[in-house]
C-alpha cells in the first residue's frame, strides 16, 4: 500500500511539475518574441501600452488586472525623457472601464496620474493596438504590457496594422520566473486556441474585430 501510495505521489509531483513547466516555458519564450529595434531609451520618448482584462462581477480588480499593472509599472525605464502609460479597456463588464480600473491601480503603485491616458473604447486584443495607435505616433520606443503570451499576439497585431510603429517595440518587465505561477498555464493554454484561430482565420488592418478579449 505504501509502495501504491509513494508511487501515486510521484506520479502526481511529475504531472504538477510538467503542468508548471508549461506555463513558466511558453512565457519566457515569447517574452522578447516579434520585438523591434529601438533606439536606446535613455533621453527618448517612451510610451506602455497596459492591456485591459474584466474586473470581477462585484467590481473589485481581477488578479490579471493587478499582475498587469505591476508590469506596466515596473516597466518604466527611470532613463526616459517621457514616459506615459496608456491603459486601454471599454467597460466590457460593469459600470467602470478597464482601463479606469487599471489606471486607479497604477496610482496605487506609484505611478504619476500625470504619466495615466485613458483609451476607454477597445473591447479585444485587436482594439486595444488599432485604437491605441493614435497615442503611439509619437513614441521612440514602445512597450505591450501584459502577461508575456499575451504581450507577444498584441506585439504581432501592431506589426501586422502598423509594420512602421512596430520597429519600435522594445520588451516589457513582464516574465519573472514563479510570478504568478497558477495563471501562466491556463493563460497558456488559452493562447494556444486563440493562435490556432488566428492561424486559421487572420486579421487584417481592414477587417471587424470580434468583441472579445
């Protein structure tokens, strides 16, 4: 019985172990995925694009809301003439817009209001860079804040609607080894779908996007 047992464990610490690996792998791989070429930040304009997610149904910030903004935050470069944040999020869910409730916990982190811009209309991935684009022109270096797999589609969705605006993406602080360990997989796991949907039905600059995240 204790062999059964010791040998169910192991089986067991094998299959948490490959399910980790599959979360922590897949992100650190597309963390410096489709990047540009910028200039050297230092004295040069830079500008983050914090991608929005739902907030819970009573309106409290969701974890990915959270995990989101700290990368947005820490992703500042101190070296930046400029630096601003554009949190972009429609109120997909509830009254408050993603990307208010992604501002108010930017604040929370330390993060000047003077450095926050709204774009409070974007409903998916694809709205987020297409309406974002005005507010990127300007930018010397560009940075996609969220989680790595899904900073990576959002980095490929700004080359394929502005290839020029693309040279300048430089990588976000958004892979840290462990962080938010139980998230990475299913996120994994959820991008994977959703590559294998574009790979079969792609987006152009021209075409609808859906209403999803």
């Amino acid at each position: 019985m204790n062999r059964l047992l010791k040998g169910a464990l192991g089986a067991l610490g094998m299959v948490m172990a490959g399910y980790l690996a599959v979360g922590e792998i897949s992100h650190a791989w597309a963390h410096r995925r489709d990047l540009g070429n910028p200039p050297p930040v230092a004295g040069r304009r830079e500008v983050i694009l914090l991608l929005g997610y739902p907030s819970r149904p009573d309106g409290s910030p969701h974890p990915l809301q959270r995990w989101r903004a700290k990368i947005a935050a820490r992703s500042i470069n101190m070296q930046a003439a400029s630096s601003q944040i554009i949190c972009s999020g429609a109120a997909v869910r509830g009254e408050r817009s993603e990307a208010a409730v992604l501002a108010d916990l930017l604040r929370d982190l330390g993060v000047p209001a003077s450095q926050i811009v709204l774009e409070e209309q974007a409903r998916s991935t694809w709205q987020n860079i297409e309406f974002a684009i005005p507010l990127l022109q300007d930018a010397d270096v560009i940075k996609v804040a969220s989680n790595s797999l899904h900073a990576w589609r959002a980095r490929r969705f700004l080359a394929r609607q502005r290839p020029d605006l693309a040279k300048r993406l430089a990588a976000a602080d958004d892979y840290r080894i462990g962080e938010c360990w139980w998230l990475k997989t299913p996120l994994a796991v959820y991008e994977a779908v959703g590559q294998w949907r574009e790979w079969r039905h792609p987006r152009l600059p021209d075409a609808s996007p859906p209403s999803v995240a």
